[in-house]
C-alpha cells in the first residue's frame, strides 16, 4: 500500500496528468480588449483562455447552474468551478489593475474545430488523440481558432 | 399502351413546367380527358402549385435498400469493396472497421452477393415520396419528391415510373402520359425520357437557349427518340435558333411569344386563369403538330381535322 | 509518429498536392526517423468516393497527421473519426519544403 502511494506520488510529481479538454462550443468573437482612459498606458495584460470565457459565458450569460455548465463543457462541476473563478479573478484583475485583457486558446476542445498557425499559416485540427496544442507543422504556438 | 410524351430541356427556365402544365390542360380540352401529368423533377416538383384547389388523393413512401455491415461476422476480407462501384463501402482491417456511406450507395445489391459471411444486411432507407394529385384537369398529377439530402435522384425517377406504370398498364388505353423532366442533360434527365415514346424539347431563342438545346438534340439523336422543338419566349435573343431547326431538319411544333404579362401570371401561379386568345392559340397549334406527328408514327394517315 | 503529405510526384523535389484523394503520390514521413517513403495512389482516377477510399488508407497505413491542401467532407468526417490530424497548406510549395518545416 505504502509503496502503491509512493508510486503515485512520483507519477505525480514527475509528470502533471494531461488536462482533458474542455468543450467549447464557440470561441470568443474578440481577440482581446484595451482599457482607455487611462494616463499610464499599462503594456501588461491578463490571458483570458477560451474555456475561462465560455465558462463565464454559461455561467453569467447564459445563466445556466455550475452542474448544467459543467455538463456542456464535458468536465466535473468541480473542475468548472475552479476554471470559472479562475476566469472571474482574472477580469476583475484587468478591470482594476488596468489591464489588457487577451484572449488565448489555452486547453480548449472546439466543436468542429479548425485552427489557424499565425506563422506559416497552415489550418488543422487537433483531434482527441493529440495532446500538443500548437502548429504540426511549424510548432509555433501562436495559433488561433477559427470562426 | 398508353402513349409516353417527356417534356424536357437542355437549359433550365425555359418553361417546362409552362408548356407541361398547359399541354395536359389543352389535350384535356381538345383531345382526351385522359391525360396524365408526371412531374419528374424530384428535387423540386412544382407543377402543383398551378392548381391551388387541387386535392391529394394518395401518398406514397418510397425506400431504398442501404446495406449494413454487422462487424461481428464481417471478416474484413474486403470482397464487397471490390465488388462496389461507387466506393461506397469503407473496410479498414487494422481497425476493425467496416461502413457503408449511404449518400454514395447506389442500391445495386453487389456487395450482399460478394460477401459469404452473411454480414451484410439491407435495410430500407427513405428515398422520397410519390404524392397523386387530383386537380380536377385529366387525370391529375403524379409528383416525386427526393428526401431533402439525398443525391438519388435517378433512383427516385425510376421508382416514380414504376408506380405510374402500375396503375397505367392497361394495353388499350388511349390515354397519354406527360413527363415534365429534370433541366439538364445527366442520368436523370436520361431516366425520364428512356421509355418514352415522344419528346417535346423546350428551347428558347437565346445564345444559351440555342447551346444547350443542340447538347440536348445530340442526346436525343444518341438515344434515337422522336422529338419535336417548342420555342418559348420567342421574340427575345436572335434567330440563330430557327436556322439551326431548319439546318437539322428538325420539326417546331409551335411558339409562344414572350409576354411580360404571361411571365407576371406564371409567378402568380395563375397559368390556367383566363388564358388570352393568343397564348390558346399557340398551345392548340401545338397540341396538333403532336396530334399529327404521332399520327404519322404509327402509320395512320386519317384524322378528324 | 506518421505523416503523410500528398505530392504530385514520386520525390521530395516535386511540387506538394493540394487534392487530398486525387493526389498522385502519397509521400510518407517518419518524423522519429525523418526518412520519407513515396507511395503511389491507385485511387487518383477513380469516378466518385475517392476521399473516402484515401482516408481509408491513411488510417490503413496507421498515419497519424495528413498535410493536404484541402479536404472533402467525407473524408474529413473519417478522419476526424479515427483521431487524424488533419492540415492544410495553401501554398505553393515543394514536398521538400513541408518537412523541413516540420524537422524545425
């Protein structure tokens, strides 16, 4: 048993598991926002991920329960919960830190998903078998979703 | 045997449905009460929206056959993909893995015969619907309508024919049967006009008009059809058309001008409301050029007129 | 991992293919190895359901990404189902070309 428990311990601590992909089901229509107003023009900004913004989005727009959200998005009502304050810490840190809000594709799974490498251009998909997130080809991780 | 006449076209908007519509109704008048209107175009059947007060009278579901692999007894010997045509059938051994792509199915029953494990199986799959129609003009309508999606539209065709040929066996009949088919000149315009017995081309005197009507002669000749050339909304384009019907010694049964006013009444859908003397006259012209053609088909000299 | 990048001839110096089941070659590159085999399509002429029958292969071949120019949705739906990657180049470049890419 003690052994058993040391063992997980290392599989732990050498390699985090995998994050399962969360569903979402449209990627944000903005790639970021920019306060104005503002004397000393901040050049930081905070990464808002595709899935911390359809969190918010079902949570707060579309009103569902954390238990209905967690649902469409194919994770526990746990993980949904974390992913969303996540998401709300992060939009109240913008807001008053006077941040640039980007939006980034994090560990998103798209329904009917394409995506877009910004440096050699080349469109794929990502299917459930492949865990790197970035350009096949190219390996840039500078990519984005496709509308 | 009831007689067989397809009203087709090379090029679509010619006025098909116009001359189908109005044909069946002046036969009706002047030459038999027993006249049949099949509307063949089964992407979008519309020669019922011209009887508002028309009744459906009967409906028909018809369905194809798609095979299904059962994975349990297929042995992934990939015999049926051989023997399929139309690459229909996906075998992936490694992956144990065998499908049949309904959309690409023909129906041809080749791959049930192929395999000997008995792990194929047909099951029907809706195709479409044969609606008869009583508009209270002849004998109605018989219309097919193609499941939204499906590209079978040759299958769909032939099931229509069949049903209509079912119920108009009888040997001595002297109805006649009207065949609005498909624009084009592909496989179902080809299915339509196969069997029948007379072919009615609706051309129009525009450059288009003239080309695609000449693929559509070529057809005809190749298949060795009878045929006769209406000429629709004559008055626009040229007079390229008149030379080339003359240079191929082929008949015009008829014209009918064009008309912003007949236009204006098709859209309405009041082709059959107090019809103007003119456009009467052009479709009893043509209803006796086909009289008289027929006539001389079957070798009978004598007639009423 | 395999990579299969559709090509209009049988060597790396051949223009890539932008037709995924019409394509005359099929060029197959280990990325472990980066050795790189040349497989003929037997299916480019065929009538219909080509993509199909290309997808059919691929996943035969256990390839496990297709670098093509564009795919039909019959295909895509296959290959989306046996967990392919899929990737889409539009540009005019040499086979060659695309796996230095992908060597980095």
């Amino acid at each position: 048993m003690r052994i058993f428990s040391l063992y997980l311990y290392e599989q732990k601590f050498i390699m985090a598991r995998p994050k399962t992909l969360r569903k979402v089901v449209k990627p944000p229509g903005f790639k970021g926002y920019k306060p104005y107003g503002h004397q000393h023009a901040q050049t930081k900004c905070v990464e808002l991920l595709y899935e911390e913004y359809e969190a918010i989005k079902l949570a707060d727009y579309d009103l569902m329960t954390h238990q209905q959200a967690s649902e469409v998005m194919g994770i526990s009502r746990a993980t949904f919960a974390r992913i969303y304050e996540r998401a709300r810490r992060k939009m109240a840190e913008a807001l008053v830190e006077v941040k640039e809000i980007k939006a980034v594709y994090g560990h998103a799974l798209l329904d009917k998903s394409w995506l877009i490498c910004h440096n050699c251009n080349a469109r794929f998909t990502i299917p459930e078998t492949i865990r790197n997130r970035n350009c096949p080809v190219c390996k840039s991780f500078n990519v984005e979703a496709l509308k | 045997m009831p007689l067989k006449i397809a009203v087709a076209s090379g090029k679509g908007g010619t006025g098909k449905t116009t001359v189908s519509v109005n044909l069946q109704y002046f036969i009706s008048k002047s030459l038999t009460d027993e006249v049949l209107l099949v509307d063949c175009d089964v992407e979008e059947p519309n020669d019922r929206i011209f009887f508002p007060d028309s009744k459906t009278t009967s409906t028909l579901e018809v369905t194809h056959a798609i095979p299904e692999i059962d994975r349990n007894k297929c042995l992934f010997c990939r015999k049926c993909v051989d023997y399929c045509e139309f690459n229909a059938i996906v075998v992936i051994p490694p992956a144990h893995f065998a499908e049949i792509n309904a959309s690409l199915c023909h129906s041809c029953g080749a791959c049930s015969v192929a395999c000997r494990e008995g792990a194929i199986r047909e099951k029907p799959h809706p195709l479409g619907k044969i609606t008869t129609v009583n508009t209270g003009i002849g004998e109605g309508i018989v219309e097919g309508r193609l499941e939204v999606g499906s590209a079978m539209q040759t299958l769909m065709i032939k099931e229509l024919k069949k049903n209509v040929s079912k119920h108009h066996r009888d040997a001595d009949s002297d109805e006649i049967i009207l065949f609005d088919a498909p624009p084009g000149t592909s496989c179902p315009v080809v299915e339509t006009i196969a069997d029948v017995d007379y072919v009615i081309l609706v051309a129009e005197p525009t450059p288009f008009g003239l080309n695609d009507m000449t693929l559509m002669v070529e057809l005809l000749v190749e298949m060795g059809k009878p045929f006769g050339v209406v000429i629709n909304k004559a008055g626009l384009g040229n007079k390229e058309i008149y030379s080339f019907l003359k240079e191929q010694e082929i008949e015009l049964l008829g014209e009918i001008p064009f008309n912003k006013e007949y236009a204006g009444k098709y859209a309405e859908g009041k082709l059959l409301q107090n019809i103007d003397p003119h456009a009467r006259r052009c479709y009893s012209d043509i209803v006796t050029s086909i009289e008289r053609r027929l006539l001389q088909d079957e070798g009978i000299n004598y007639f009423k007129w | 991992m395999k990579t299969l990048i559709t090509s209009t001839t049988s060597t790396p110096e051949g223009p890539f293919d932008k037709r995924f089941g019409r394509a005359a070659w099929f060029c197959v590159l280990d990325e472990k190895t980066g050795e790189s085999t040349f497989i003929k399509n037997e299916n480019a002429e065929g009538q219909s359901g080509i993509g199909t029958k290309t997808a059919e292969k691929v996943v035969e071949l256990g390839v496990g990404k297709v670098i093509s120019g564009d795919f039909g949705p019959k295909a895509k739906k296959l290959l989306d189902k046996f967990g392919v990657q899929m990737v889409i180049i539009n540009e005019d470049l040499k086979v060659i070309d695309i796996i230095n890419r992908i060597k980095g």
